[in-house]
C-alpha cells in the first residue's frame, strides 16, 4: 500500500484516480460518517463542468449542515449552527450543489438512503435515487463497473480499521472478487477523531492501494442532540413496555428513538415511576412484553449505531453478551455462565451520533474491545447463510423499532417517500428488520410515528385509510406506537386491523376514518367510537403526562443538550411562533404579557436586544409574547 506525505496529500489522491480513470471516475462511497469530504471536494473540483471528464457517485446520506432558515429562524439557528459545527467544517461541495439542484451535467449522484426531506425538490436526486434494501446494495454495485471506492478510516500504526462504516465495503469488494470483477482503486484517507474499532472492523491487508493523511481535516459530522416532545415521550413510555428482559434490541433514528430509550431507561432506574406514569397514559401489560427492570439486560442488534445505545449501556441495560460459538451462545440462553468466552454487547454496521458516542467509542475499544461490533451488513440485518441458526439465537426476543411518517389502517407502513414518487429518505434496513422479526421466533416488529402532525387547522392525521405509496406492505403488518398507545395487528383480520388503529388514532380523525372504512366494507356500519377515544387529543395527552411531570421527567433533554440555558429558554417560544395562527400572533402584538425573568438575555441572544428597523422591532415584541407566554 502506497502513502503520499501530509502537504500535498489529497492533491496526489485526485490525481491519481483521474489517472487511474482515465478521468472518468466511477466512485463508491460509504453511507454517513465514512465520506472524506475534503478528498471528494477535490475530486468533484476537477471534474465539474469539464466535457473531458465526469464523475458518478454512488453513495447514501450526504449530510450537510441544517440550513439556518430566514428571519427568527436565523437569528436563532446561524450562531448555534456555526457554534455547533465550527469554523473548519467542509460541507460536501456535490451535496450542496445537489440540493439547490445545481450538478453539472457531467457529475451524476446516485443514493440509496437521502438526508431525510433535504432532497425533495431537487429533481437531479430524485431522478438518479435508487431504491434498495440495504443488504442488497453491495451486490447491485457489482454491475455498475465501480473503478474507485474511497473511505474515512482509523489508523493505528499499520492497522486500518473501517471504524464508522465496515457495512458494504467488505462485502462488496468480496463480491466483486466472486464475479470476477477488477478490484476497484481503494484510497483511504485517516481521520485523528475517527473511533478506532478492532475485529471485524479492521480492513484485511492488501484492502487499499492508497492511505492518505491529510495535515487539516474537517471535524466529524456530530448530530445535534434533539429535544423529545410530551407527545413523542408518551410514545417512548407506551413502546418501553414492550420490551422483554433478555431480549434483542434495534433503533432507527429520530426524536422518537430517543423517547424509546428515555422509556426503557425509566423502566430500569425509577420502575414505580414509570409503572404509574404508563397507567396514567393508559399503557397495558403486553404479554410478550415486561414491566420490570432489566435483570438480565439487552443486546443491541442495529445497523446504526447511535447515542441510545451508549446510554442504555451506562444505565445498565444494554448488557446482555452474545457469542460467535452456538455451544455457548445455547448455554447462555439457558441461563448459564459462558466462562471466560468474551462476547459481545452491542453489534452494529454503521456509526452516527454526537461527540459524546464517538468518544464513547473510543473508550470502549479501550477498555473492552469485545464489547462493541462493527461488522458489515449482511451480518445484522437479515439472517441468511450460514450464520443464521446462531444469529438467530443471539437475537432472541427480538423488539425491532423503526419509524415511519405515516401508516394505513390496514397496517401499511409509509416510510420513504410520498404517493407523486417522491423520495423523502429511503427504505435502508427498514425492510430487512421487519421481515426479520417474522422469522425469529418470539420476533416482533414495532412501528413508531405520531399519530398527527402540525397544530390547529393545519393538523393532519398520519393514520389514514389508504395511501398511494407503501414502505411495508400489509401482509407484513405487526406492531404500531402513537403517543395514545399500542396496534397489535400481527394475524388480525382487515376489520380487526382496522379497530386497532382506530384506536391509537387521534380523536379529532377517528369519525372519518371509521367513516372511510365503512364505505368500504372494511368495518361493520354499527361500530360505535369508545368513549375512551375521544381523550385521544393533545389536551388529554397533557392531562395524561401530569404524574410524570409532576415528578419533573419531562425534562425535553434527558440525555443532554447542545444549547445554552438562554437557548433552551428561547426554544418553546420560537416552536410556538413557529406553529401559531395569525389570528394569535396579532395578539401578541397587541399583548405581548408582562416580562420574565432572563428576558433581556434571551433578546440578546437573538440580535433584538437594540432594535433598528420596524422589522426588527415587531420581531422583538413576538419574541417577548413567545417568552412571556412560555416561561421557564
């Protein structure tokens, strides 16, 4: 493996692949974290706009940094964006352009999974999207004559590990060599802060032609921590309850994710609590769930590796070891001690998070390198080969959780995209993992979404009677959360199906809903609504949620925040304005209230603390209204 000294380092990189390529790069690049920005910067440089070159990319999830918006929105979001990733982040130059729909005509990017609603409107990405299964990504790549794979890796001395993302390059370089395939120009490039992850992270010897270090790189993309709303923590505690101890866990990503493990957390550490708080929202014992702490813990089974996870594991939730042994993984099963055999906790396919995971990472390896494994996809997103009477085994009592903007009330789940042919983000694993908790014994599936979305006359039910486009089909229906309870639809007849989502449904829809189906035939015509239903509103949700609240859990940041104090402040205010009718917003104007306490620091933060222009001067008072009518 060829190395190129530190100044010059990324220069000699691009020229070599434009040599290589006869100045056509065909490129695969890994999902997320794995991207050396700088390096595909250069290359994208050389090549765009030229008529002797061009440029295909094939990848998935190009992050950018949030967009800080116009007006309030800017004044709130620019400074802590620009705090949050610094001076010396490099956006992704073909990213940015693609997003304001501007590639040139000789740069073409291909993507499996996109930045979830980023690409909407650009019409480049929706017409070059490929929708995949992520386990099958690696074996369509073989046929689209890939001439260059570059990844960010860790170094420790001579050993290379894929660290964030062994998820597709092992097992598509392996299938390339199977086919018969040339060997695609491997370049990779060492990131300082990059978590060093051993075993089946590491790359084989011979893996790359080319290791660059570059002497300045940009940061790590770190997510900011998201708050969790009352209604998405109502989901978390519902979803919590269907956990079982010793059982398998997966999550996907998102502030409902994060209320999941709030949940599970409340369950381990403060059970009376939780086991009140789920009474008064209504929760009930599932059979094939639990209620108590976790005695015997978790393992963790997710393509993504995220911050819930690290924080299951500090709790002492996420413990439960898996073996690469079947002998000792049966004795484990049965409760046995596996003796000195080591294993595994945590085993996942990529890594995305914030600073805090990757220095958690970091420390694991450390301290435990048995504990966490990175390995490629195909070893955890679906259990085909070899490996599948063991895997199975290991993800016993499996509670596969992932999201979805809306569902039918048939139990169709639509995830990725919307009935024009859209894509909003991409199927990915979502898929694989519900297929997969039909296959494991004692598996189930859970769907998480919120049962609305928007606020006043802008409220829209995600539960609906039918939608042009699918994510999960019917037949595969199992399980579905809302912040009003639980669907339990695995076996269930259409009208049967029908009544469970009903009732997770907010009330202001269901009577259209149910009205719906009985125009199909789908519910008989004397179905009368539960009463019980009719609490199913943002007001009862609150009414519900008052134990926990009393009890101070409704903190929006469990985990920790990435804003200041002053910026929580301004937070609930902004979203207010944000979702306010005009009709409330001249009240606010007219009648901002009386001042609060932090007020002046709050005004400050958003640059209206000495306003200049009339603009400036009605958005100071709406700040105030905000601030005053939602105080610390």
């Amino acid at each position: 493996m060829a190395s190129i000294p530190r100044d010059n380092a990324t220069a000699a990189a691009v020229e070599a692949i434009l040599s290589r390529t006869g100045g056509h790069p065909r490129v695969a690049a890994p999902l997320g974290l794995g991207k050396p920005h700088g390096l595909l910067n250069a290359l994208y440089g050389e090549v765009a706009g030229r008529g002797d070159r061009s440029l295909t990319l094939f990848t998935a999830l190009s992050l950018t940094r949030p967009s800080p918006g116009k007006g309030l929105a800017a004044r709130f979001a620019g400074p802590f964006l620009a705090r949050h990733f610094g001076a010396d982040y490099e956006d992704l130059d073909y990213a940015l352009a693609q997003a304001r729909d501007a590639l040139p005509a000789n740069v073409h990017v291909h993507e499996f999974y996109m930045q979830s609603g980023a690409l909407l409107h650009a019409s480049s990405a929706q017409r070059d999207y490929i929708s995949q299964n992520y386990t099958h990504v690696a074996r369509d790549l073989v046929g689209r004559d890939i001439n260059v794979l570059v990844q960010l890796v860790a170094v420790q001395g001579e050993r290379i590990s894929l660290a964030s993302n062994p998820d597709l390059t092992i097992d598509f370089l392996a299938q390339m060599a199977v086919a018969g395939k040339p060997k695609p120009f491997c370049v990779a490039v060492a990131h300082p802060d990059m978590p060093f992850v051993s075993g089946n992270a590491e790359a084989p010897p011979g893996m790359f032609d080319l290791l660059i270090t570059p002497p300045a790189m940009s940061p790590l993309f770190a997510l900011p921590r998201s708050p969790i709303a009352p209604a998405e923590f109502a989901l978390g505690m519902h979803a919590s309850a269907l956990v079982v101890d010793g059982g398998t866990l997966q999550i996907g990503i998102g502030a409902l994710s994060d209320a999941l493990v709030r949940g599970l957390l409340l369950r381990h550490e403060q059970n009376a609590a939780w086991r009140e708080g789920l009474q008064s929202l209504g929760g009930r014992d599932v059979a094939w769930g639990g209620n108590e702490p976790f005695a015997r813990g978790l393992y963790g089974a997710s393509e993504m590796v995220m911050d819930g996870f690290m924080h299951l594991q500090r709790g002492g939730v996420l413990k439960r070891r898996a073996y690469e042994d079947l002998a000792t993984e049966r004795a484990a099963a049965r409760g046995e001690d596996p003796g000195p055999a080591g294993g595994h906790y945590l085993r996942g396919a990529f890594l995305l998070g914030s600073r805090e995971l990757y220095a958690w990472m970091h420390a694991s390896e450390r301290d435990d390198p048995d504990a966490i494994d990175m390995c490629r996809v195909s070893n955890v997103n679906h259990l085909y080969g070899d490996h599948q009477p063991l895997a199975a085994l290991q993800r016993r009592g499996a509670r596969f959780f992932n999201t979805c903007m809306m569902a039918t009330l048939f139990g169709a789940a639509v995830s990725d995209g919307l009935e024009d042919g859209r894509v909003v983000s991409g199927v990915g694993g979502q898929y694989n993992f519900v297929a997969m908790a039909h296959e494991i014994p004692g598996g189930r599936s859970m769907l998480l979404l919120r049962a609305v979305r928007g606020s006043g006359k802008a409220a829209r039910s995600n539960i609906r009677f039918n939608y042009g486009h699918v994510t999960i089909p019917r037949h595969l229906r199992d399980v579905f959360v809302t912040e009003y309870g639980v669907a339990d639809l695995r076996g269930l007849s259409d009208e049967a199906c029908v009544e469970a989502m009903l009732g997770i449904a907010d009330a202001r829809f269901i009577d259209a809903l149910a009205g719906e189906a009985k125009r199909a035939g789908k519910l008989r015509k004397d179905f009368q609504i539960p009463e019980a239903w009719r609490a199913h509103t943002p007001e009862g949700l609150k009414r519900q949620l008052e134990p926990l609240a009393r009890r101070g859990l409704l903190d929006p940041f469990p985990f920790g925040s990435d804003f200041t104090e002053v910026e929580r402040q301004l937070l609930p205010g902004l979203t207010w304005l944000k979702d306010a009718p005009k009709q409330a917003l001249l009240g606010a104007l007219l009648a901002p209230g009386k001042p609060v306490a932090g007020e002046a620091d709050a005004l400050a933060r958003v640059g209206l603390d000495d306003p200049k222009t009339l603009e400036d001067r009605v958005e100071r008072r709406l700040v105030q209204a905000a601030l005053r009518r939602n105080p610390l």
